[in-house]
C-alpha cells in the first residue's frame, strides 16, 4: 500500500511538472485569448483523468481495460 500511494505521488508529480511546462508553452504561442484559455482547460482536464486513472485503484475501483 504505501508503494502505492508513493507511486501515486510521484505520477502527481510528474503530471504536474508535464501540464505545467505545457501550459507555459501554451501562454506562448501567438493565440487569442479564449483559445488559450481552452487549451489550458484541456490541458488540466487531461492531467486530473491522468491522475485519477492511476489513483482509482487504490479505492478498490476497478477500471476497464
């Protein structure tokens, strides 16, 4: 369980890191403000599912394959 819950950390981690490099070479690109905005969104969205994928098992959550 706690290699579990470490793994789980260090993949919020690495998500975060990922979605935040992302996001910062999102804000440079020459794009209109909305698109920005629902780049970043999606980018978010992307992370949380990430995460989420890999956490809902450690609920006791089974996930299809």
């Amino acid at each position: 369980m706690v290699a579990a819950l470490i793994g789980l950390l260090i993949t919020i981690l690495i998500v975060g890191v990922v979605a935040a490099i992302i996001i910062y070479c999102i804000n440079l690109l020459p794009l209109d403000p909305p698109f920005h905005q629902i780049a970043r969104v999606i980018v978010m969205l992307i992370a949380v599912l990430i995460v989420l994928l890999r956490a809902l098992p450690l609920l006791g959550v089974a996930i299809p394959s």
